[in-house]
C-alpha cells in the first residue's frame, strides 16, 4: 500500500473529532454499551438504533442483567430493530460474558470472537473503540472507502480483495495514534462522506491521497450490479376475536421473526382463496374476509400481507399454537413491526363496522 499511513490517520482521527455525529453510545462508554450499539447497528439504520438503544441499557445495564431476563422482555426491547436472531444472539454472548470473562466484556479479540453473533467486523471495532486495541474492522462501509482510497476494482464478495481490503485496514491501524478514534472515524467517513452514490469528495479529509479521485473513477467503485429480482412471499394473517380476546400463535425459534407472535398466520408463494387459507390453519374457522393488505420489503424478499377477520365457535379449540391475548398493550406477547401493522388493519376495519 502506498498511502502515507500516518499522514492519513492522522487527517481522519483529526476530520472525526471534530466532526463525529453525536450518537449515545458515544456519550459515554462502556465496554458494553459499545458491545450492544454494534450489534444493533448490524443491518440496522443508525436512526433507529438511537431511539432504541438507551431505553434497551436502562432495563439492561450489565451483561448480568441481560442473561438473566425473560426470552420475550428482550423480544419486546429489541421491537423496531428487526433480525430478532440478534437479540437471541446478544442474551447468548451476555450468558457467556457472565460464565467466561466474570461479567466484564473482553478485550482480547479472540475472547471476543469466541462469543456468540460476533464477526471479526464486530470483535474488531469493540476492541479498538471501547478497548483501544490495534484491531482491523471492515465493514461495507469501510471497505469502499479503502477501496477508492487506494482505487482497487471493488468487489466485496470476491475473497482476494477482501483480504486486501483487511491488510489494508491492519497496516492503517498500526499506523494510528488512537486506533478507536480511526476506526469510528473511517466508519464515519464511510456513511457521512464517502457514501456509496454521492460521495463528497470537496469536504473528504483524505482526498488528496485519493487514487480514484485523481483517475477518476470515484463513480466506478463500487461498480454498479444489477440487482437480483426480490422473491415474493404471502402472508394470510387472520384475526379472531373472542369477547376483548384475540387469537396469536408464536412463530418457530429458528428463522425470521423467531419466537415472535403474531395472528394466526398461512404463508404461501402465492396468493391463496379463503378455502385454501382454512385448510391449511390448524383449527376451524368460518366467515373468512379479507379486509386490507399491505407489503413490507427486507432485504432479499418482498412479503406482501393480506389481513383477514374470521368468527370461530364458542368450544372450538384454538389449534396446539394458539393462545388467547387481552387486546391492550400491556397483555400483547411482543410482536415484529409487520405483525403490529396486521393489527393495525384489524382495528381499523373494526372501527369501519
Ligand atoms: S476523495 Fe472522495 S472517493 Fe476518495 S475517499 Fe474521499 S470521499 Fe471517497
């Protein structure tokens, strides 16, 4: 690598204190405010994240407080952030913290990417930004900005350039005088300036060591990929009240939405009749009507969910997955963001009789 090393880490730890977005979990840190902002901030925007994140360390303060809590009190702290494997993932890490390390989070990179959900991405930035250790991190974000840094052929997915792009980062944090502070200020970099189509290169800390910005091919790296077609899934949820009761079923613990609850639901690759909607739930139901849907898309599915309401009789039993709910906040088992929209569609038709 080329780059004057300690010219550049400089201009970044110096670009990021000064200009770093004011964020929680940088007001004041701790091992494990750092451990649960990163693994929040895995596939989640930033946004929704500081919404989420300080009401989460107040019912959680210590990775003790964590392993010891309830499957659904964490499901229903972690609402809003999606992936809820994580938040399995993070009570998991926390139960190993506790056994492991005394309750205190490592420091050590490969204590730390001996616990569960942890990359070397995540194990990388704990242990530079909480810890100040010399560890590499790249993430998207990072290895584009290195990318053009140094204009290599931009391609994430191919191992030999990834390999580069973690060489690079390695050189680059030996190099630095503070290696948390050039870690989150090249994370910075990455989503503030360098930004994957509107880089802005006039106020770039670095620019002038910029390859791509002297052969111009900032506009090339990354090149652009034509996007695979998102698959189409159907959702049927199905709204069945009893009194001020309403019937959920809880999803598997493996998978999408894992041990979340929500209406009786049939999932299907394609849109189904009422009568294939009755065949396939697990207990009888009469009167089925459609009354609205509505489509979320994530990141390799586009799920499309048609919300019905349906009478059972008084006696009938509710299916081995049923359980009857209270219709008020306080007595909802903790729902995904989709599955609260379902109810939402329900409450609205209710409202319309
Ligand atoms: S000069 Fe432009 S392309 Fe180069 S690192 Fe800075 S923002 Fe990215």
């Amino acid at each position: 690598m080329d780059l004057p090393k300690q010219d550049l880490t400089q201009a970044i730890e110096r670009w990021f204190r000064e200009e770093a977005r004011d964020l929680p979990w940088r007001r004041k840190r701790t091992r494990w405010r750092s451990f649960v902002s990163e693994i929040m901030l895995q596939q989640t925007q930033v946004s929704r994240v500081v919404e989420r994140f300080e009401p989460f360390m107040k019912l959680f303060p210590t990775p003790a407080d964590l392993a010891k809590a309830s499957e659904d009190s964490v499901n229903a702290a972690w609402a809003g952030l999606g992936y809820y494997r994580r938040a399995r993932n993070l009570q998991t890490a926390a139960c190993q913290i506790v056994q492991r390390h005394g309750g205190r989070v490592p420091s050590k990179l490969e204590d730390l990417l001996a616990l569960q959900g942890v990359g070397r991405y995540t194990a990388g930035a704990i242990a530079s930004i909480a810890c100040g250790g010399q560890a590499p991190i790249v993430d998207g974000n990072v290895h584009r900005v290195l990318a053009r840094l140094t204009a290599d052929p931009f391609a994430l997915d191919d191992r030999e350039c990834a390999k580069r792009t973690w060489a690079c980062s390695e050189e680059l944090v030996e190099a630095s005088g503070d290696p948390g502070v050039f870690n989150e200020g090249l994370m910075e970099l990455g989503s503030q300036i360098c930004t994957k189509h509107s880089p802005v290169c006039e106020r770039c800390p670095v620019a002038r060591w910029c390859e791509s910005r002297k052969r111009g091919l900032v506009d090339e790296i990354p090149p652009v990929r034509k996007r695979p077609r998102k698959l189409v899934e159907h959702h049927h949820a199905v709204g069945i009240l009893r009194g001020r009761r309403i019937m959920f079923q809880q999803r598997s613990d493996k998978g999408r939405w894992a041990g979340l609850w929500q209406l009786p639901t049939v999932e299907s690759e394609k849109r189904l009749r009422p009568a294939e909607i009755r065949s396939k739930l697990d207990f009888d139901v009469d009167a089925l009507k459609h009354i609205g849907s509505f489509e979320r898309v994530l990141t390799h599915r586009r799920i499309r969910f048609h919300v019905y309401r349906a009478a059972m009789q008084s006696g009938q039993r509710v299916g081995s997955r049923g359980r009857w709910h209270g219709l008020t906040e306080g007595q909802m088992p903790p729902l995904g963001a989709a599955q609260k929209k379902t109810l939402d569609v329900l409450a609205a038709s209710m409202r319309c009789d």
